[in-house]
C-alpha cells in the first residue's frame, strides 16, 4: 500500500517518505528499495541513493536496473 501510494504520488519528499515507511513494514523489497534510492537520486541525496541501491542488490544481485542506477549515482560528484 505505501509503495503504491509513493509510486502515484507527484511529490518526490512525500514519495521517499511512503517508501520509507513501507521498508520499515517490509525491509526486504528490493523494488521499493531501488524506487527510494531513484527518488533519492533525483532530489541529489547520493549518499542516501547510494545507500537504497547497495540495499536492493544485496536482496537480489541480478537486479540490472538497480545496478545501473547505483553505477550512475557513484559517478556523481
């Protein structure tokens, strides 16, 4: 429901916080990690980014695009 509710929502503050909340309920949702740490990488909080993505990968290696998106974030400055 929170992930759901983060996914329609326009407001990328009010985004990372449902998906936050819905990580406290379900830590092991690799997507939702991946969205939350896109939507941190949006709003320019790398290290935060970084961080959701590691998070993803380590629940599923072979997420491609979780991968790429953490490459992306690490080429930052």
């Amino acid at each position: 429901e929170y992930f759901e509710k983060a996914q329609a929502s326009g407001d990328r503050e009010q985004a990372i916080s449902l998906y936050r909340d819905g990580l406290a309920l379900c830590p092991d949702d690799d997507v939702a990690h991946y969205e939350l740490g896109k939507a941190l990488a949006e709003s320019g909080r790398y290290p935060e980014a970084e961080k959701e993505l590691e998070a993803a990968l380590k629940i599923n290696p072979g997420f491609l695009d979780a991968k790429r998106q953490l490459d992306a974030v690490q080429k930052k400055p």
